[in-house]
C-alpha cells in the first residue's frame, strides 16, 4: 500500500478525467436549460426532427441531473482527499477547508452575478464549509447521514410526483425548480444572478438533501484514496457502474418516450430529479474504471489527456462555458442556437465543451495551472501551505 506522501507526490487521472467530462454534461444541461432560454414541452430541449430526438434521448440518460451528480460526488471527494492530506501534514485540516471554501464560494458570487446566474460555486463553497462539521465522523455515520438525506429527498420528490399525476399535471416542477428568469439582456443577467446569490444561505437547505448523499459518499472514498487502489475495489466499482448505467438507460428511455409522444413529462421529471443524483457514485465509478484500463495500457493519450487537463482546471472550465456561452448563445450576445432545438443546442454546447478541452490541453502543455485555480490557490491557502 502506497504511503500518503507516495499517493500525493503524483496527480491522479480518475478524478481528472471525471471533471473533464462531468463539464461536458454541465454544458448540455445548461444550454438546454438556460441558455437556450427554452427546455421544451420535454423538459430535454425542443424537439423539431429525428436529430433533436436523438439528442434528447441522450441527454435524458446521460445529462440531465447526471453531470451536477457527478460533479458534486467529485466536490466530496476532493474534500475527503484535502482532509487525509492535510492531517497527515499535520496541518489542521478543518481550517484550509473552510478557508478554501470559502474562498471557492466567493468565486461563486462574481460567477453568479455577472456571467451565469445559474452558479453552483456558491452552493459547492457553503457544501465545502459545512462538510467541515462532519469531517470526522467515521465512514459508517457519514453514509447513514448520506443515506437519510436521499431518502427524505427521495420521499420529497414521490410525493410531488404523486400529486402531480393526481391532480392532472397542475403542478409545474420548472416553477418548483426555480424556472430560468427571462434573461435577454446583460442588465437581466445581473439582477438574476444578485436574487440568486441572496437566495443561496435559504435555498442551500433544499439542495443539500438532493446533492448532500452525492457529496458525502464523495468524501468517504477520497478519504480512503479510492482512486490510488482501483484494483482493491474493482467488484464494488464494477457494480456501480453496471447497476448506474443501467438504471440511466432505463429511466431516460422512459422520459425520452413520454416526451416524445408528447405526453406530461411532469411526473417522469420529478422521478429523475428524485433519483438521478444517485447516479453521482456510480458515474465516478465509470471514470475510475475507465482510467485504469487507459493507464494499463500505456497511459492516457492525447484525447483523454486534453479531457483531463481540463478535469484539472476545471474551476476555469466552468467559467470559460460561461463567458463562451454569453458570447455565443446569449440574446445580448450572438444568439446562436437561442431558441433552437435540442441537436441545435446541444451542438453548441459540445463545441465550447471542445474549445475549452483544447485550450485545457495547450495551457497544461506549458506547465501551468488553470488562471482561475491559480488565483484560488493564492487565495484560498495561508502562505505557508501554498
């Protein structure tokens, strides 16, 4: 078994890679959600023709409430990997993650406010800072807690799932989810992502419940380095991964077909808010998976190693979407694909995703860090741990 300071000495690839493509989920969810400025009577973009079904049947297996599962699984496991760094450094662990965090939630409120008031650095910042409470708690009561939120999250969404069958569809899960404003102009921009950012300290007890379980299990397999020992867990990982997989297929052909045929989507919706978060562990589980039959079998490679050079800068790779999908889709900016179907958009979203993979590569090429990181690591760290 590889000491810490042998684990820490070289940069994994899993969580990495997992970033990489976690941000290319991010980017179709968020152009068909938000920027767009229509997600369709299908809740996965306006479907107009055979490519516009296409594209939404795989963003309803693979994008929507996956990539933020993901995402949040990865917060809780770098967060569990800063921690069992930092102790054994002997460093007190609790204080550079809440300075970290802090910091990152900071980042959050300029992200929200002036380039995408859909932000999840400001929740991911607070989740950072109250994870700090539970840092030490052993791994079984961090699952039990983990356990109990899905569930209440889970009893939550059924019964809002219920209710809107029950009474006909007059329920209306975009209202329930904080409808995208009506963003047109830059001036629209601003005020949404301020009522946003507000909003955050009130709205963060809501979203705890559907990306906390994603987070702590996060925690729980960064702390125990995971990522360093694949072959250990490789039944538990296989399992994951086949059961998530699975479950995506089914559930987003269910939704798809429902969408499609133009019937309420409203009651499959609730269902894949309720459990999609779940698919945050098994989809890591994937990226691991995928790693180590990549680095058995000589090492990355050029398109992955672009993929995770963005997964390392992936701070920047969030705020480039940003700024890119402003210039290009936006109403104040060039508006294309605003408005359009789901192939339309979705097409868009994978070449900003593309454009920031190779700028990822190129700007790693040179041996840097991403300049959002690089700033949050001058920030975000005392002089003596920098």
């Amino acid at each position: 078994m590889d000491s810490l300071d042998t684990q820490y000495s070289r940069r994994l690839v899993a969580p990495d890679l997992a970033r990489g493509f976690a941000l290319l989920g991010i980017a179709i969810a968020n152009a068909i959600t938000a920027w767009s400025g229509d997600a369709g009577e299908t809740g996965f973009g306006i479907v107009r023709n055979t490519a516009d079904s296409m594209a939404g049947l795989f963003g309803a297996m693979f994008v929507h409430v996956r990539g933020i599962a993901l995402f949040s699984t990865l917060l809780g496991y770098g967060i569990g990997m800063i921690y069992a760094r930092e102790l054994q450094k002997g460093h007190r662990a609790t204080r550079v993650i809440l300075r970290r965090y802090a910091w990152l939630a900071g980042f959050g409120v300029l992200h929200a406010i002036f380039l995408f008031w859909g932000d999840i650095m400001v929740f991911y910042g607070l989740a950072g800072m109250a994870m700090c409470l539970v840092v030490r708690l052993k791994d079984k009561a961090l699952l039990t807690i983990a356990a109990a939120l899905a569930v209440v999250w889970i009893g939550v969404m059924g019964l809002l799932t219920a209710l809107s069958v029950v009474m006909g569809g007059v329920i209306d899960m975009a209202k329930l989810n904080m409808a995208a404003p009506m963003v047109e102009s830059y001036l629209d921009q601003l005020v949404a992502g301020a009522i946003i950012v507000a909003s955050q300290p009130l709205s963060f007890f809501g979203v705890i419940f559907m990306l906390g379980p994603c987070i702590l299990v996060g925690f729980v397999a960064g702390r125990r380095g995971m990522m360093w020992h694949v072959p250990r867990y490789l039944p538990l990982l296989r399992a994951l991964a086949l059961i998530t997989f699975g479950l995506c297929i089914i559930l987003g052909a269910v939704w798809w077909f429902i969408g499609i045929n133009g019937m309420n989507t409203e009651a499959i919706v609730f269902i894949n808010t309720a459990v999609g978060p779940l698919s945050g562990p098994g989809f890591l589980a994937m990226f691991a998976l995928l790693a180590h039959w990549v680095e058995r079998r000589g090492g990355v490679g050029e398109i992955f190693g672009a993929v995770a050079a963005l997964g390392s800068m992936s701070m920047s790779g969030y705020v480039a979407q940003s700024v890119l999908f402003g210039l290009i889709m936006a109403p104040y900016g060039l508006g294309v694909g605003y408005g359009g179907g789901a192939a339309y958009v979705t097409g868009v979203a994978v070449f900003v995703w593309l454009v920031t993979v190779l700028v990822a590569g190129f700007w790693r090429s040179l041996g840097k860090r991403g300049p959002v990181e690089s700033i949050h690591r001058k920030v975000g760290y005392s002089p003596k741990l920098a």
